[in-house]
C-alpha cells in the first residue's frame, strides 16, 4: 500500500475526552481527508448536542476541501434484538436534525460488532442487517456500506447484507486479501481499512494517532494511493446516486 492513501478519523461522544477539534484535523492537510461521526446506536441513543454541533463543523469547518478532499460520514450501530425501522428511522432523523447529508458525505454506514449484540445464529444476523441496509437504501436512495469483520468470520457469514461497500476493521500490520474473503467479499468493494484504534495502530509507515490524538484511524486501499484513492471515495457519496 502506499504511504499516500488517504486517512479517515472516527469518532464518537465519549472519545477524545468529547472535544473534538475538526479544525484541526483539517488543518494538518493531507493525507487527512475527512471524518466520521457515529450518529445513532439501537432505538435509543444519538449523539445528542454533541453531533448536533460536530456534524455541520465537518462540512462547514472544511471549506473548499469538502467534496473535493474532504469527506464527512455518519454511521449507525445496530442492535440486534432491537426493531429495524426504528433503528434507521433514528439515525436518519438524528442526521436531519442536524443539518442533513449533503454531496460530500458517505453512503450511510451500519456497524455490526460483537458488543452489545446478542449471540443469535447467522441466518437472523443476515435477515436483520438485510433488513436494516434495504430500508436505508429505500429511504436515502443511497447504498450502504457496512463496518465490520470479526463478528461475520465468527459466525461464517459471507453474505453482503444488502451492502455494496465493506469497511474493515483489523489492528495488524498487514491486511491479507483472506481476511475479507473469508467474509464474502473483494478488494474492489473494500472501502476502508482501519488499522488503529484508540490503542494505537500497527501498520509500517502509517501515524498511530490523528493530528487530534489517539482515534480510529482508516486507510484507503486503493492500488496507487493519492489521486486514484481519492477518486475512488468520491464514487462512494451522497452526490453519488447508486445505478
């Protein structure tokens, strides 16, 4: 990979001490070309005043970067005992009501993890994300991408759940290509990898913490980095509409 892919920060309330410095962050210039902000989690929390105010800074806050070098995504923690609509209906309306989505935002992200989901079997996992995913793309127009990993290797998941584009979690230093295979799914429609979480990264070459402290940290994988990764992202967003 090379050392110019492009970097993306995520981050939610409780991280950094809930003070978010976006300015920043974009200050630093490349390779740091955008943020993403968790929105939502089940049917019962978002991110309150706190995205309400980090929202629109990583658009406003931007300037000529956003849309151009400069990315914003919102995403969505599903809960898997909880109901679907009201889960989507939430992240959507939390996103409204702070300002909405706009031409340079990612496709709306749902994130499956291990924590705070029940133990079900595959075949529930695979209707309920499919569920969820089919109902952000009704409502949004939009495709969906999903974070995740761990959670689909342990039970053998390989379906895409209605999501066109996956974003990888794995704090190692290399990334072979069976670690998304073995879930399902190819290169062309990995769309991040992130190497570092709040424990540091691992990856050769690559910053262990943000301009803005110790985050998640994701890289693009795009073969030739700069230019090509860049052009990949923007294929990836709300100015985008899906064929």
């Amino acid at each position: 990979m090379a050392t110019v892919s492009p970097l993306i920060v995520d981050v939610y309330e409780n991280d950094l001490g809930g003070r978010l410095d976006i300015a920043s962050l974009v200050a630093a210039g490349p390779p740091w070309h955008g943020i993403i902000l968790k929105a939502s989690e089940g049917t019962f929390y978002t991110g309150g005043q706190w995205f309400r105010t980090h929202w629109p800074e990583g658009k406003d806050l931007a300037g000529d970067r956003y849309c151009v070098d400069w990315f914003r995504g919102a995403y969505h923690y599903a809960i898997l005992n909880q109901p679907s609509e009201p889960q989507i209906d939430l992240y959507l309306k939390t996103v409204d009501d702070a300002g909405g989505w706009s031409d340079g935002d990612f496709w709306p992200i749902l994130d499956l993890e291990h924590a705070d989901n029940p133990d079900l079997p595959a075949a529930q996992i695979v209707d309920k994300m499919t569920e969820m995913a089919q109902l952000l793309r009704a409502k949004t127009g939009r495709d969906v991408t999903l974070y995740g990993g761990s959670l689909m290797y342990d039970k053998g998941i390989t379906d895409h759940m209605a999501c066109s584009r996956l974003w990888i979690a794995r704090y190692m230093s290399t990334l072979p290509a069976v670690v998304y295979q073995r879930i399902g799914w190819q290169l062309d429609d990995v769309l991040m990898w992130q190497y570092a979480g709040d424990k540091g990264g691992f990856l050769d070459g690559y910053p262990k913490d943000s301009p803005i402290g110790r985050t998640d940290i994701s890289a693009m994988l795009v073969a030739g980095g700069g230019d090509a990764s860049l052009e990949y992202l923007r294929q990836n967003l709300f100015v985008q509409t899906p064929v």
